[in-house]
C-alpha cells in the first residue's frame, strides 16, 4: 500500500475526489480550503459524480469562483441497464483522462461512510491512473451501529470527518467545528440579489427569515401545512418577511407557503446558488429540513433551526459552524438511511411539533436580537 506523505511535500498536480450532492459540497469546504492553504501553488481539480438523469447541481455550479478549487473533473453515475453496461468504458475513459492529467497526488475525500473494501478498489484505481501520494485513505472514524433498543449513537460532523483524515496523514487541520465554509462570494453574486429585489415589493425593513421547506427526499420533508403554521404565525408575532430557498421544484410549495403568510419573497429557482448564499447572509434565521439548502446558509454564517429525520446519525450532517437549534426525534427504525418512508409514514418528522419548533425560532430570533 502507498504509504502518505508527509506534510512538507509539494505536489504540483492534487486530483480531489469528493462524490455526493450540493450539501456533500459544501460540508468538504473545510477540508478543501486545508489543501488550497497548505498547497498554494498546486493546480487543485475536483474529481466528483455526475447524475445525467437527476436534476442534481454539481460542485462545479457552486465553486466556480470560489477560489478554493481549479479546475473541475466529472464522470458519469448512470444506474440504468444501458449505463451499467457502459460503466466499465466510462471508468477505462476517466482512467486515461487523470493519467493523461499527470496528477502527482490524491486527496482522498470520499463519504466516511466508505467501507474499507470500497477504500481500497478505490485506492487501486487512482494508482493505476499513475498517482503516487495519497492523502485522506487513513483515520476513517467507526460509526456507530443501531442496537436494538438503544439510540443511535452520534457521530461528529462530515466536515470534521473529513479533516480528521487529512490530519492523520500529518496535514494541519482547524479545531472541530471552526473550519472555513467561505465561498469567496463577491460584487458578482450581490447584484444578481439585488437585481432580483429590483422589481418585488419593499420589505418595510423587517428582518428576514430563510425557508427551506423542501427536499428530493419525501423522508426528509416536514409537512407542508407545518411549515405554514409556523411560518404564518412568527410573521403574526415577529414581524419577520419570509423568503422562500431552494430549487425549482420548491417554488410551488413556496408561493402557498407566502400566501398563507401573507408576504414574502420566492427565491427558490430564481437565484444560482452563489446567489441564494448571498441573499441567505441577508436572513437573521434560517428554518428548514436537512437538505443541501441548509447548508448553504450554514456557508453564509446564518443562525439555523434545522428538522430532521432519524434517517441517519445524529450529528453527522446538521449545520456546520453556526449558531442551530436541531430537532430531531429517535425511533425505533432511526438509521434506516430511507429515501422515502412507507411503512411509518415518516413518524421521527412527525413527532417535531409545531410548537416545538416556534419554541426554537422564538428563541434564535431573540438571541439574534440581543447579538
């Protein structure tokens, strides 16, 4: 096995591999800006998954610009009978592609899900592409197993995960929980803000409140009717202006969500996603599921009550580095890893009342207020 190397070399060429969706994105920020500081004069390329029948953003689409990344690689996840028969051209394809690149070095930045068997195919295959130094293959961290009748045992953040695997191969990483999320938003990305406030109605002053009422996953969401409950009634009791995030797909469950409050803006599918980082650094909270829009405005430093499922460990991916309240209920069935719940009807969601919830934005509004 390639040993790691030490944290004085000077790789030239750093091919990174980070896999997953726009929230798998973001929480690697911390561990890319590790590699962009330590290497400041290496070329740094992204290597991540493309989904050609999923309308899933890429990496790319967020860090363009960001300065954290170079240059970006992609290949093709395609589950179908035609793209299972095509995965081994496409993967002798990457193959060439990366030893064509010359890449000196890997970080290794896969999901700490990763089984060892799965670390080590993958080890293979990007020392076949002629990469000699590794960094991030060690220090995997033991996640907890369900027990009958027991919790599910919490985990640290993906992001410190992830840091934790460079710092084992001899990298300096920051203390948990303080690494960067910085996007390197600039003019660019306040304009296309301020563009679209252009021709919508004046707030009147009021303070923002950021919702993410959506997800691609049904496990994941809270119910809509909830959601307009607790909304309608902060905007009842704290004067707040509701500004609906996320993607396309959220902007019809956004427009009945404002009319039920009575105002707001819509900015799901209205902005890019540096531009709804720029407008989500403009909302004194953020209220919504556990989705990559969370993330986001964890990215732009804005307090979070965040809603879980018990689909997955406590802990693993709320809000990185910012002031949060994190509902989340244990059940019998937490850690199923669910996309869609049919047999329990999402019972871990629907035990976060809304009263709790009004609770916890009541609360991070008063100590925004006092801050």
């Amino acid at each position: 096995m390639a040993l790691a190397p030490t944290a004085s070399a000077a790789p030239l060429r750093v091919l990174v591999f980070r896999i997953g969706q726009l929230g798998d994105t973001v929480v690697a920020l911390p561990a890319l800006w590790v590699l962009r500081r330590q290497f400041p004069h290496a070329r740094l390329t992204l290597l991540c998954d493309q989904h050609p029948d999923k309308r899933f953003v890429l990496a790319s689409d967020l860090l363009r610009g960001s300065g954290v990344v170079d240059e970006f690689f992609a290949y093709v996840v395609d589950p179908s009978p035609r793209g299972r028969l095509l995965r081994p051209v496409r993967m002798l394809g990457l193959l060439a592609r990366l030893r064509a690149a010359g890449f000196d070095t890997l970080a290794y930045l896969a999901p700490s899900t990763r089984r060892p068997a799965e670390v080590e195919r993958d080890r293979k295959f990007f020392a076949a592409a002629g990469i000699k130094k590794f960094f991030g293959l060690h220090g995997f961290t033991p996640l907890p197993v369900k027990r009958p009748g027991e919790p599910l045992g919490a985990t640290p953040a993906e992001s410190d995960l992830l840091l934790a695997r460079l710092a084992a191969d001899g990298l300096p990483v920051p203390a948990p929980g303080t690494g960067s999320l910085d996007l390197g938003l600039g003019a660019s990305e306040a304009q296309q803000v301020n563009a679209w406030l252009r021709d919508l109605p004046g707030d009147g002053g009021r303070r923002w409140l950021g919702v993410g009422p959506g997800s691609k996953m049904s496990a994941k969401r809270w119910p809509e009717e909830r959601f307009q409950a607790v909304v309608k009634e902060l905007v009842t009791t704290h004067d707040v202006w509701p500004v609906i995030f996320g993607g396309p797909e959220d902007r019809a469950v956004g427009e009945r969500l404002l009319t039920a409050a009575g105002r707001g803006y819509n900015a799901a599918g209205a902005l890019n996603l540096r531009g709804s980082v720029a407008a989500l650094r403009r909302c004194a909270l953020y209220l919504g599921n556990d989705t990559g829009t969370m993330h986001l405005a964890a990215a732009a430093g804005t307090p979070c009550v965040a809603l879980f499922s018990a689909r997955e460990w406590p802990g693993m991916w709320f809000p990185y580095g910012v002031p949060q309240t994190v509902l989340r209920e244990t059940v019998a069935c937490e850690g199923c890893a669910l996309l869609e719940c049919r047999t329990h009807g999402n019972e871990c969601l629907q035990r976060i009342t809304p009263a709790a919830v009004l609770a916890a934005c009541r609360e991070r509004l008063a100590e925004v207020r006092r801050n």
